[in-house]
C-alpha cells in the first residue's frame, strides 16, 4: 500500500501548481518569438519583446496540467489517511466538467493518447498559444530583416489564450481558464478533507 500522504504533501504539489500558473499569468522573459506561413507561403517571425519564451509557456502549460492532475492521486490517499472514501474524488472529477478535462488533457499529454477511461467526448488535446495585445499597450513595433518586433508597455498587456481544441479542432476550453479552475476545486476539496 502506498505511503498516506499528508495535507502538507498535497499543498506541496498545488504550491508547484500555482507557482507555474503564476509564471504563465507574468508572461515575462527573454522574448516570445515564432514564425507564421501566410495562406501565399510566406513566413513572418514575429518577437513579443519581454515575453515568456513560447516553448517555455507550453513546457509550464503541460506542467501545471500533470501536476494537478497528479494532485487526484494525493488527495484520495489524504481522504483514505482520514478514514473517508477515497472514491468522493474520482466521483468530484466524474461531476465536474473542468476535472474531467483537466483528467483528458494531462492524460493524453503523458502518454500520447488516451489509451484508458477518457472522461469527456471531446478527445482533448491542446492547440497553440495565441497572444493578444491591444493597439494601445503597444509601445512600439520594429521592422527588421529578423522580423517583426512588437514591445508592449507592461508585459501584463499581453493576452494568452491556450486552446483546449476538440477531435474536430474545434475549441472546448482555455487551457489557462481550466488550470485555475482546477486550483480552485482542488483548494476547495483540501479545505473539506
């Protein structure tokens, strides 16, 4: 039987959790860059200076996702060192269609594909980030042969949208919408063990 994990064990991995989630929110860093193809096949690199590096915000994305996913295993061995059911989780997830997400997503991040018990329809999967940043938190754009440098007034002026897209490609969630929500129903079940 697997050691009983302490209140503190489970806090340990939500303080992991929310300290990622933080930096994806800060956005800040050495640049964001990437390249776009136009529909006519020519490319455009474009740098959103101060940003957080892209491949770093996806690494922290999928981070956040496994850890909380990670966090159902904590806190049905909580619920058991405390003489409760450890089942009152896996039901939490089944109800709740963030967990059930959240559960999709990490899943299929670990392992590749969702090879067991999926909790949604949807085959979830996570798209690219998409950076949004309105005209008046420009502070200035640059036009080089490396390519197009955008330098936001405060790097909290840039929006991040993370598609949660569907089978069809379609999006079924924000990916930075869903990690809080899943923080705050973990939060919330600790409070009640």
């Amino acid at each position: 039987m697997p050691p009983a994990n302490t209140l503190a064990d489970v806090e340990e991995v939500l303080d992991r959790a929310r300290r990622l989630y933080g930096n994806l929110r800060a956005f800040k860093g050495e640049g964001a860059t990437w390249e776009y193809t136009f529909p006519d096949g020519i490319s455009e690199r474009y740098t959103i200076a101060g940003g957080m590096p892209i491949e770093r915000l996806m690494d922290d994305v999928r981070h956040v996702f496994i850890w909380l996913w990670a966090t159902k295993d904590y806190l049905k061995r909580v619920a058991t060192a405390r003489g409760r059911d450890p089942q009152i989780i896996e039901n939490l997830v089944d109800r709740t269609p963030a967990l059930c997400l959240l559960a999709d997503v990490s899943n299929q991040l670990k392992h590749g594909e969702l090879l067991r018990h999926r909790r949604t329809s949807d085959n979830p999967r996570l798209g690219e980030p998409v950076f949004t940043i309105s005209r008046d938190a420009v502070g200035k754009i640059s036009f080089s042969a490396e390519g197009i440098t955008i330098e936001p007034r405060e790097s909290s002026a840039v929006e991040i949208s993370y598609p949660v897209l569907d089978e069809s490609g379609n999006v079924v969630a924000d990916a930075i919408v869903l990690l809080q929500a899943a923080i705050g129903y973990w939060e919330k079940t600790l409070s009640e063990l």
